[in-house]
C-alpha cells in the first residue's frame, strides 16, 4: 500500500498544478513526463518519444497530450472529448467498447483541453499503477472442494 499512497500525493501535486495552470507550458509538461511516466525516459532513449518533445516545442499541446497517452498508456483510449458549459471534459478507457455504466473510466475536465486531458491521463497512470493489484478484472472463483456434480445431458 505504500505504492497507493506515494500515487496519492505525488499525483495530487501534479492535479494541483494542471488545475491550477492558466495555460500549458513545456515546464509543466516535461514536469508530468519526468515524474508520471515510466516508460516515455525509456523510449526516449530509442528514439520513439522524440515525437512528443517535437510537439511540446511547436506548442501542439493537444497531439503532445494524445501521444503522451499512446505512448505511456497503449491500452487507454480516449472514450470521450466534449466541450460543454464552457469547459472541456476528458474520459479515458482501458475498454471503450463497453457500455459506460460497465467501464471503469479516468475523468477529468478544465477549461483546456489539453490540460483536461492531461489530468484524465494523471488519474489513468495512478489506476493503471495500482489497478491489476487491487482490482481484477474477472472475479477468482474457487472450485468447491465439497460434492461435485455433473450435470451434461450425455443421452
């Protein structure tokens, strides 16, 4: 449970300031890569991340913020991306081909959108972080060690 609770406050910090920010800088960008990210250093490396810095230095905040997504989180997709009553509102889904009542989804909205994506990314990492330890996605069942019975039509 230590692994939550440094999610926690690490992430809170980082909600904080992109709620807090009037507009995307690359600090605050290169800021959520350097303490959100695990695999984009490591991608980097082989040259595969320059994309999103290539993106951040043109000011492509949107396609920088998707490509961060695509590249640190390969299996969320984004569900929903709808500007209403005057701000934007991010959905992000591990299984967007399921209903919405069904999914498990990371939300998050601004007045940005690419900040409104960013934060749904943070709230995805800290889920994806923590997720496959506590929550499975198919219940274990234990098979009954009592009375078995066979039940096939075999006639």
């Amino acid at each position: 449970m230590t692994f939550a609770a440094d999610c926690d406050v690490s992430f809170d910090r980082l909600d904080e300031k992109l709620r807090n920010a009037p507009e995307p800088t690359p600090e605050l960008f290169f800021k959520i890569i350097a303490s959100a990210c695990s695999r984009i250093p490591i991608l980097s490396k082989s040259g595969k991340a320059g994309r999103i810095a290539r993106l951040v230095e043109a000011g492509g905040w949107t396609d920088a913020a998707l490509a961060l997504i695509e590249l640190e989180l390969p299996r969320w997709k984004v569900r929903r991306l709808v500007y209403e009553d005057g701000g934007w509102f991010c959905s992000l889904s591990r299984q967007p081909g399921l209903p919405v009542t069904l999914d498990e989804t990371a939300d998050a909205s601004h007045e940005l959108m690419p900040l409104a994506i960013l934060l749904s990314f943070l709230q995805a990492r800290c889920m994806a972080g923590i997720g496959p330890q506590a929550i499975a996605l198919v219940p274990a069942i234990q098979a009954a060690t009592d009375d078995l019975l066979c039940c096939d039509n075999f006639a």
